[in-house]
C-alpha cells in the first residue's frame, strides 16, 4: 500500500496531515442529500502506455474489484455505494454497482446512504482506476512484477520480480505533474535484519532506515532519529466461538487489568505508547479536540488501567461464574521480534498476576492471519492499521458478523450505536455515536487494546518533502528532494 500513491492516483490524495486534495479530479460536488457524488477527471493525465486516464478506467476497476471472483479483502469498504453489499454476497452482478462514466471525463456514484468519509475514502487505493487493456493484456501475471503493471502516478517502479529484496521507483514522463517531481530516483532495499539496514545508513549506502525496538532505544535523540506515529493498534482478541469461557465480561476485564502497558511500551525500547482506545490517539479531531479523547470515561479509564487486586478479584468472580477452577490458552503471535517481546510480557503479567496458563506461539504473520481466518486460535494477538483517518475504520472491525470480527464479539448496543454513526447528517451526532460505540467495546473488553506502535527510522537531514500520514498508504515521494 505505501508505494500505491507513489506509483498511482485516483480522484484525491491525502496530503499532509490527512488533508484531502484531488488528484486526477479536477471538481468533486456532493448533492443535497449527500447520496450522489461526480467527479471530473483532469483530461492531460495518463497511464505510462501512453492511454489516457478515464471515467471507464475507474467504472472498470471498480467492477473488478468487487467482483466476488477477484476475493477482495477490502470490498467491504465498498458498502454504502449502491448495491455494494449485494454483489458482495453474490446476489447482484457487479455492473449493477452505482458508478457510471458519463463521457469520458465524467463520473457519477450513487450510494444508498450518505457517506460522512467518502471523499477520505477515495484516497485509499482500493478506489484508483485500473487500465483494462494491461489488466488484460498481462492476465493472471498483472500486478505480479513492475514489468507487468502500468502507472498514472509520479513514478514507475523498475526491477520488482515480485520477491526481490531491493527495486527503484523512477520518475514518471507521462505524469501530469511531473514538474512538481524533484526526484529522478527513488531507490528500496529490504534487509532481513534492521541491523544490517541501520550499517548501511552508518555507511552513507542508505538515506534512510528503519530501527527495530533495540535500536530504538539506543538511538533516540541521536542526530537523524525520526519518530512517526502510526493510526495501528495491536490488541488482543478472544475467540468466544472456541472458547465460551471468554464470553465472560470479568474474565476480559481481569486480563485488561492485569496489564501493566506503560511497562509493555518501556519493555519495548520505545517503539510503542499504551493502548486505552481502540482507536490511536492523533488519528482525528473533534471540534478541536483528540477523538480518542472523547472516547475516555470513567468505564473505559477503569477498564484499561493497570490494577492488579481489581483484576484478581474479577479473575475469582469468572472463575465462578464459568465453573472453571483455572483458565489456561495459547497466546498467538508473530515470530517478528517486536511481536515476541509483547507476547511473551502479556504471558508473565497474566501468569504472575491471575495465575493464568498462557502458551505463547509465536508462527509467521501470513500463517497467523490463516489460522485468525479459520477461528484457529484460543487468543491472538493481532494489529489494525486504520484505512483512512476516520475512527469508523476501526470500529467497523468488531460489529457483529464482521469479516475482521475473528474472536466473533457481539453487542446490540454496541452495533447500535455504530450504525446510527452511518445514518446522521450531523457530523456532531455522527462523532458522539461513535464515541459511545467505543466506550461499550471498551467497557466490555470486547478485544483488549495493548499498544500503539511507532516507527522510528534514521533519516539524514538532506531528506526533505516525504508526506506521511498514519492512517492508509502511509508514504508519498511525490513532493520528495534531496537538500
């Protein structure tokens, strides 16, 4: 995703800050009722075969992506658009969706519903065009390798295979705003060990590196060191399907509480601020104040805090309302260090607070999100990174039957407030809902959030003009030079 707007573009793009400009379209109007939205696209852009960028390419990727024989993750975002959800579950076709070229350079959507982030959404790369003639020119190898993929955007990328470690991005000649592009070249080189990534910064061979936590913590403060805060939270979720004993409110509450996460963060050079909103601190404001902030009470406050004899007490009060003698589960996680670090903390805090059994299985993140997929799991330890800046990116994970929904958590109150969030025209209300949303998740310990991650990197000083954002495609180099 971070290379997406970098390589392609679609109507708009998040600017600094998360602030939406467009970016292929010229205009965008929204109608009264908020339902129908048109956009102009600029007639001078074009894809990097020299075709031009049109109406259609958006009409057709959009089909395609859809397309319940495509299996995308992320056709859920698409809901709200109308007759989404319908070609989703395979009862309608996806050219009934509601997107219509008109002409060349113009496009119509329709929803069913107002969309309060919609044009947020449109930044996000699930909704840029796609050139029917390479999709089908290059079939079942499109997107598989550089030489296999075509770009609107200010730069090609050259020498992916589809598992190399190291590629380049390199200036765009058919961009419409290549005059705005400072740099000819914009090299990656992936290294298996941080380590080694932060030796060849030492040695003048990178501009950049990434820090893994123990760097991190050594490094802080250094000429150069760049914190970056991410729109993720990693938390843990409880399959209430394999394990009924979850179901249990005080047993959740007892495991939240028994969680020292200032000392996670510390245990984690740093590379990390505790976790006690689903939603990150930083990702969106209200009326000039934090969401996150919002979302805080006295429920929430009590349910995320560290207080062991709280959390012995309601560990002895689930025990006896589940009949259990003692509770023991196999904690899953990634093998990447950071992942360990965090597991194996929750597994002593749990152990030496509640004397709980916890087993920590550490497995790859591709085989973790199979088994998460499967229900496969007692406890995972899993993260959300959020798609675009809106808290809804969030929330919409544990509403009941939610494909994200892993541990299979269910509220009517909580999915209430939710969707009335998608309903309201005021944007007052439509923040309130969801503040209460969180609060419910919060208070129940629906999934137990445990940390905010942070990147740290190693950045020269002659780096300038690289946006970033926490929330979606994190990275454009568009406006990137070198000082």
């Amino acid at each position: 995703m971070n290379k997406s707007t970098t390589l392609k573009k679609g109507f708009t793009f998040w600017a600094k800050n998360a602030k939406v400009q467009n970016a292929l379209a010229t205009s965008t109007k929204n109608s009264a009722d908020g339902k129908t939205w048109t956009f102009t696209i600029r007639k001078d852009a074009k894809w990097s075969n020299g075709d031009p960028v049109t109406a259609k390419d958006f009409v057709y990727s959009w089909r395609r992506t859809i397309d319940p024989k495509t299996a995308s993750e992320y056709a859920y975002l698409f809901s709200g658009i109308k007759n989404a959800d319908a070609i989703v579950s395979g009862k309608k076709k996806p050219a009934a969706l509601g997107i219509k070229a008109d002409g060349k350079y113009k496009l119509t959507v329709t929803l069913e519903k107002r969309i309060p982030y919609f044009k947020l959404l449109m930044a996000f790369p699930l909704f840029f065009p796609q050139n029917e003639h390479a999709v089908k020119k290059f079939g079942s190898k499109y997107a598989t390798s550089s030489k296999y993929m075509v770009y609107n955007g200010p730069f090609k990328q050259v020498g992916w295979t589809g598992s190399n470690l190291s590629w380049k991005l390199v200036k765009n000649p058919t961009y419409w705003d290549k005059k705005s592009v400072k740099l000819d070249t914009v090299k990656f080189s992936v290294q298996k060990t941080p380590s080694t990534d932060y030796n060849l910064y030492q040695s003048g061979k990178l501009d950049a590196a990434f820090l893994d936590a123990q760097a991190t913590k050594s490094l802080k403060g250094k000429t150069g060191y760049t914190q970056r805060k991410m729109s993720t939270t990693q938390y843990l979720s409880y399959n209430l399907k394999k394990h009924p004993e979850f179901k249990n409110k005080n047993l959740r509450l007892a495991i939240s509480m028994a969680i020292n996460r200032k000392e996670l963060a510390s245990t984690l050079g740093g590379a990390a601020t505790p976790a006690t909103t689903f939603d990150p601190e930083g990702m969106t404001t209200v009326n000039g104040q934090d969401y996150a902030d919002t979302v805080k009470n006295a429920a929430t406050e009590k349910a995320t805090t560290y207080n062991v004899k709280e959390a012995k007490k309601l560990y002895k009060q689930a025990l006896k309302e589940t009949g259990k003698k003692k509770i023991s589960f196999t904690l899953l996680g990634d093998d990447d260090d950071t992942a360990k670090k965090a597991a194996e903390f929750v597994q002593s805090q749990l152990e030496n607070n509640l004397g709980i059994d916890v087993q920590v299985q550490s497995i790859p993140k591709k085989t973790r999100l199979t088994r998460m997929m499967n229900g496969n799991f007692d406890v995972v330890s899993t993260g959300w990174n959020a798609d675009f800046s809106d808290p809804i990116s969030f929330l919409d994970l544990q509403t009941t039957g939610a494909s994200y929904n892993y541990g299979k958590w269910s509220n009517k109150e909580y999915d209430k407030y939710v969707a009335a969030s998608k309903t309201t025209s005021s944007t007052s209300d439509r923040f309130k809902d969801l503040a209460k949303a969180e609060q419910v998740l919060l208070a129940e310990q629906g999934v137990t959030p445990l940390y905010h991650p942070i990147e740290a990197w190693m950045v020269k000083p002659s780096v300038k003009g690289v946006i970033y954002n926490g929330a979606g495609a994190n990275y454009s180099f568009k406006y990137a030079y070198l000082k």
